[in-house]
C-alpha cells in the first residue's frame, strides 16, 4: 500500500513531480513512506490530503516569515 499512497502523491498536481512543492523537493519515497506509518495514514486518499497540508503549512510559515 505505501508504494500506491507515494505514486498517488507523486503524481498530485498540487503536490506531486514538477510542482517545486516541498512534497516534491524535499521528500524522498522512503521519507513519505516513513511520514505514511509515523502518522498512521493508510489511504491513498489520506496520504494526498496529508501532502497538501504539509504543502499549505510550509506556505502559511514561509508568509509569516516574510510578513
């Protein structure tokens, strides 16, 4: 299942490959799939929902950071 949740979020088009997110840039397979069990996602669903929070997170911090 972690192999199907890391494609899923791979190929997010908020998230995934060629986004420069920090999914994209930050994390390798073997640092989401730790992520997936650190945090009890078992759903491909929830790894892609979990991935755009990361993402929005990151953002919201970065904002703050510069305002």
């Amino acid at each position: 299942m972690s192999q199907e949740m890391i494609a899923a979020v791979r190929a997010d088009v908020k998230v995934g490959r060629g986004t420069c997110s920090v999914i994209d840039e930050c994390y390798t397979d073997a640092e989401l799939a730790e992520a997936f069990l650190n945090e009890g996602i078992d759903t491909v669903q929830n790894a892609v929902e979990w991935a755009r929070d990361v993402e929005r997170l990151f953002r919201e911090r970065e904002q703050e950071l510069r305002a």
